[in-house]
C-alpha cells in the first residue's frame, strides 16, 4: 500500500462522534487526517485545500462516516490466529466488520497455557510484546492481558506494569470462591492495570461462577459480559449491576440476548449509559463472528430503543475512555481510524442510523485506520446502498 500522508473522507450526509455529549456532529461533512491522526474536522467548504492537498480522497457520497468500532472483549491468542475455533486471519474478518481496535480479554485460549506464578506473568508479558507492533491488517490489538491467579502477589502486579501490561482478568483462575480473588483484584487496580471480571455462569473447565455480589465485593473496572458470557445472571443481579454498584458494565454479542436489552434499557433510564461498552467476547464457543459490534449495535438499536448514533458511542468513545484509548472518537488529535458506512441495499432505511434502528446491519464500504485506507469495500457486510470512492485508487480496491 502507498504511504499516504494526508487522508480526506469528505462527502459525508452524517458524521458520528463516537462521544455521548454530542453522537452526532453537526454541519461537518469532511475529515483530515495527516500522519495517522486526525488534523482538521468541518466542511469540504472550509477545509478545500487541504482536500486539493491530501495525497487520497476518500468520497462518501453522502453516507456516514463514524469512528472504528472498539471490541473491548476479544480472546486473541498470538499472531491472526484462533486456536478455540483454529481460524487462521479472523482479525482482518473483524477489521472487515469495523472493527479497529481490539481489547484482549485473556489468551486464555492458547493450548497449555500455564496457571502457575511464573507462566502466568510470561504469558501476558509475551502477548503483550507479541502485539505491541503487529497491526493485522491494519488493526490495533492491545493485548497481554494477566489472567489472575491465587499466587501472584503485589510485587507481581508491580513487574507487570513496569513491563507494559495493563490488562488483568478475574474469572479463570484457581480460586476456590471467587472472594479470595479481592487481593489480586485491589493489587492490580493499585499499579494502574485495567481489571475486567467474569460475570455468570462458568464459560471455560476449571472456572467458577461469578454472581452480582461477587462483582459488588471484587470492584473491578470492568465487569465483563454484564449480559452473560455465555450464561446470564438473574434479572435481579442484572439490576443490581446497574443500580448498586459503579462499574464499567460491558455488554457482548456472545452472550444472552434478553439480559442484554434489559442491561441497556435500565442503564438508560437510570441515567448510565457512561458506564456501557460494548465487545463480542469471541472467538469462543459461539464461534468467529466477524460481524458481532456491528450486530450489537443494531440489536440495542432496534430492540433496547437506544438511538443509534448513541449505541455507536457505547462501542466507541465509551472504551476509549475506561481503557485510555487514543482512538474511538472523531475529534481533532485522534487516532483516524474510520468508518464509511450506509444502509445496505435493498433496506428500507435511508441512511445507516437508519438501518440500524431498523434492526438491519450496515453495509461497511471503507476502513481506514492510522490514517491510511485499509479496506474498500466489506467482504463481510452487505454491500452499501452508498459506497465510497477512493482518489487516487489503492491496492484496497481489490480487497473486497
């Protein structure tokens, strides 16, 4: 792919923000991007040099133009592969989806992987240099995720931040009652490490169940698959999630449906959708889905009754916020790592908004991310009503 410096996506009928404050921004139908982050934010009008200047156009012929999706639950393992469902390139399959950046959840996946003190602390360590500056196809993967275990000890946590891992996972280790896992949890979250923790029923051999009150006791940052992963907890537990404590509540594509709608509706009403992200929690049993943030998004869209520019910043804004991202909002300073999106063909919504308030999955007809052009034309989403174009034409043309 040529080095292109100066990016423009201009042409657009509706630009997301991915920042709950304001979904959507108005009046603004073109972004800059120089060097992989966004320069300039406002009209083809305002920003006509810099369009007459930029090494490629990216035309959206009045389409949508939105920050990437974030997967803030993802289970890599090392390099573009899955052994859970052994697929091999799944994230460019997901990149083709929207998403642009993915969170690790724990390489809990990887066969053998060791429980004991030592391996532990390596095995995060490793992914976590593994993707440091491996982008697959184009995508940011934040991994080394520590999965937590009895043994380690603050000292532990400490050598691990120092190192640059600041992921942790409660839920898969060898706790005979996930209470005695408060030490760990209180250490990790002391040296600055960003703790999720299992919620529900037992998703893996070996792991336990992990009810509300455990996750009102533990306080992470995260409670993971809040709606189920894959097993849901009660509805009394659901609204005590959202009522009784103030964690990040993160809602999955590979959990329960039902849990999730009812998870979203109360976070509304109450006033605490700042508290939502969205992930797919896969590849896992459910599968490689290469399409599950654009699908959740439709689903809390259509069926919860969130507006959808809302929902997008759920997948978005929302995760750059509880995880220090400098991507998942379209705003000066950014990473630019960017959507084209439209209502696919032959639905009988407008634009994507509308799609996804219709329940229907967008049609994805440009990726960028850092700047730079990576997909044009999704091989995975139906096609766009819209498409864009590219200016001069690159090499993503032909990935489709």
């Amino acid at each position: 792919m040529p080095d292109i410096r100066r990016l423009v996506v201009t042409g657009a009928g509706t630009v997301l923000s991915g920042d709950l404050a304001e979904p959507v921004l108005p009046g603004v139908d073109t972004v800059v991007c120089r060097d992989g982050t966004i320069a300039a934010v406002g009209t083809a009008t305002g920003l006509a040099a810099q369009i007459a200047a930029a090494d490629q156009v990216l035309d959206a012929h009045g389409s949508t133009v939105a920050p990437g999706l974030v997967d803030s639950h993802c289970h890599v393992a090392f390099g573009d592969y899955t052994p859970r469902q052994q697929a091999v390139g799944f994230l460019g399959s997901y990149l083709h989806g929207g998403v642009t950046t993915a969170i690790s959840a724990g390489e809990v996946h990887v066969p053998g992987r060791p429980r004991d003190r030592e391996g532990v602390k390596a095995m995060a360590v490793a992914a976590q240099r593994c993707f440091r500056d491996f982008r697959p196809s184009g995508m940011r993967v934040y991994a080394g995720c520590v999965l937590l275990e009895p043994e380690l000890t603050e000292s532990d946590f400490a050598d691990l931040a120092e190192r640059g891992v600041r992921l942790a996972k409660f839920g898969f280790g060898r706790y005979a009652d996930p209470m005695d896992g408060v030490p760990q949890l209180r250490w990790a979250r002391r040296h600055g490490l960003v703790v999720t923790c299992h919620a529900g029923g037992a998703s893996v051999p070996g792991s336990a169940s992990v009810t509300a009150e455990h996750v009102l006791a533990l306080d992470p940052d995260v409670c993971g698959h809040a709606n189920g992963g894959p097993t849901a907890l009660p509805d009394a537990d659901v609204d005590r999630l959202v009522l009784d404590s103030g964690v990040v509540l993160q809602i999955v594509q590979a959990g329960n449906l039902r849990a999730a709608v009812r998870l979203a509706r109360l976070a509304s009403d109450t006033g605490n959708l700042h508290r939502l992200v969205l992930g797919s929690d896969t590849p896992s049993g459910v599968g490689v889905i290469p399409l599950a943030l654009l699908k959740t998004v439709a689903e809390l869209s259509s069926l919860a009754g969130l507006d959808p520019a809302v929902t997008w910043a759920l997948a978005t804004g929302n995760c750059a916020t509880v995880w220090g991202l400098p991507a998942g909002r379209l705003r000066v300073g950014a990473v630019a790592d960017l959507l084209v999106l439209d209502a696919p063909v032959g639905s009988a919504a407008r634009d994507a908004l509308g799609a996804l308030a219709a329940g229907d999955l967008p049609g994805v007809s440009a990726v960028v991310t850092a700047g730079a052009l990576r997909v044009l034309g999704s091989r995975n989403t139906p096609r766009a009503t819209r498409a864009a174009t590219a200016s001069p034409p690159t090499i993503a043309t032909a990935d489709r």
